[in-house]
C-alpha cells in the first residue's frame, strides 16, 4: 500500500507520484508537485486538498493521466472550481464574454436539460464558443459516460460554463425572452433517445450505444422508449446542484416538475405542460414542460426518484 504524501514528504513514492504526474521525478513533494495534486484532484473531481490519500493512489496507479496544462509555481489552481455546501466540486471553464448576456439577474427558473451529444462537458462549453448562433449556453454542464466506449473520465463532473449572475440562451422558445433571462439551466450529457434496430440500439446520428448504457423505460415518452441512461453519478450530481441552485437563487425546487409527476405520473409530468408554458410555474423545470418539440429530459425510473426525493 502507497503511504499518504504531502508538502514536505520525500523518497520512492514520491518519485512514483511525480511520474505518474508528468513532472519532474526528484523524490521532494514540493509546491510544484503540491499544485500538480491538486490539478490532478480538480481532474477527477476529487476534494482539492494537495495531498495524496488512498482513493487518490488507486486512480494514479490504474488510469493513465492525460495533462491538460504545465504546472508551475505561478499557476492558480483554487481559482478554477469552487465547492458547494453540499461537498461538490464544480469546475470553471468560463466563456467569452461575448458568447453569453451579462447580469446581474435574478433566476426564478430551474431548468433540466440533456445534451444529445458528446460525455465531454467541456467539449459542450467549447462548441458553444465556436458556434454561429448566438450566445446559446447554460451556467452548468454535467459530464456523463461515452455511449460507444464506455469511457467514464467525466461522469459526474460538473462545469460552470459563465459565472452567477449571467445568462445563456437555452431555452429557445418564442416569446421566452423573460423566462431566458430569469432561469438558471443545466445541460446533461446524454445522447437522449436510442432507436433499435436489430440487436442494436442506435443513437439519431447512429452511432451505437453499449447495452448497458441503454435505459428501456417502462412506457414510452415521447414516442421512444430507448434511451441513453443518466448514470448514477449524473443523477447524485444533479440532485446536490439541483439543491445547491435551489438555494443560491431563493427557488422552490418543490415546485413545478415534483408536482406534475406527483398528479400526472412521471412519464406525462415530464412532458409539455402549459401553465409552465405560459410562466405561472416558477421552480423546477425541464425543457420538454415548456417546449413540446423537445426530448430533454426524459423520466428514467431513478432518476425520476431523485426529483421525488426533493
């Protein structure tokens, strides 16, 4: 077993450290390879504390660590997340200025999203950077598992795509300019609804999702009934931001989507609603209830108890 290194520790697991790292191996834990530990906790949404315990030993030792950035003395590591009074880390990885509106604002929305794309949450955040339509964004992305490969590096990791206070276009609707303006948005990376076809379960750019990656819901919602499955740690992730927001901006998670599922069942509480619709429902919300094109989200059985549980 790999003892715990810290500031000031030395000798062979410190050179192990350091190589698995990617710095300089001299067997001194120094603030270089201090801040290297926390860049690479900051990676796998580990607490960011600098120094190395066992669950931190059995990442480095059976995942090969992929670099993102040099690390010097000078780089700031505490300014690229900050963490919850629920214990989540949530990573910064902030837009251009131009590619989202400035606040303040005041949120009286929550609203659920997925993706239809890539695990990646930052992939998410940088092709909104590039894109030609406008400052289309949510505050939050969450990264999930790869349907194809099974790759789960981001599963659970929460992105801050614009700090508090600013707003992205992510709901899309006409005439939805105030609800735009007054809701905070997550965006799930999923790739939403599958369609088999023979003993495969193909994705709507058919690409294959491994079965075990694939959610068969009880009946189907909008039209489908296979889809690209929120993973356990999506789901504890939302439920702490779901909280989180819910305190930050004064909003009632209770309200809206609880409800609905309470009175309808989860398969039409999930769907187009239209009283929230026309804003008389300020609280949790998914885009599918204000937008009957939409797919986004759909009532995974435990997924649908985590709003239950609110």
């Amino acid at each position: 077993m790999m003892r715990q290194l810290k500031l000031g520790s030395i000798g062979k697991d410190v050179i192990t450290l350091q190589t698995k790292l990617k710095i300089s191996a001299d067997g001194h834990f120094g603030p270089i390879t201090e801040k290297a530990v926390e860049a690479y906790q900051l990676n796998k949404g580990l607490m960011c504390t600098g120094i190395v315990d066992s669950n931190m030993w059995t990442l480095l030792l059976n995942v090969e660590y992929q670099v993102m950035d040099e690390i010097t003395e000078d780089t700031d590591i505490q300014s690229q997340y900050f963490t919850t009074n629920y214990d989540q880390i949530i990573h910064k990885h902030h837009l251009p200025e131009k590619e989202f509106v400035k606040g303040p604002m005041q949120n009286e929305y929550i609203f659920l999203h997925h993706t239809a794309g890539n695990a990646n949450p930052y992939r998410c955040i940088d092709h909104w950077g590039r894109d030609t339509r406008g400052r289309i964004a949510t505050e939050f992305v969450l990264g999930g598992i790869n349907h194809r490969n099974g790759d789960d590096e981001y599963d659970g990791v929460m992105v801050q795509a614009f700090a508090e206070g600013n707003q992205g276009w992510h709901l899309g609707k006409t005439g939805s300019g105030f609800m735009n303006r007054h809701s905070v948005g997550l965006e799930i990376c999923s790739m939403g609804y599958l369609n088999k076809v023979d003993d495969k379960y193909l994705s709507y750019v058919k690409s294959e999702c491994l079965k075990e990656q694939m959610c068969a819901l009880p009946e189907s919602f909008k039209g489908k009934l296979y889809w690209h499955k929120y993973s356990d740690e999506q789901i504890k992730a939302t439920e702490k931001w779901i909280r989180y927001v819910g305190e930050r901006d004064e909003i009632d998670i209770r309200i809206g989507l609880k409800q609905f599922i309470k009175k309808h069942g989860p398969t039409k509480g999930f769907d187009f609603n239209s009283d929230a619709y026309y804003g008389k429902i300020k609280g949790l919300l998914t885009h599918t209830n204000v937008r009957k094109g939409k797919m986004d989200c759909f009532p995974q059985p435990n997924f649908v108890d985590m709003i239950m549980s609110l």
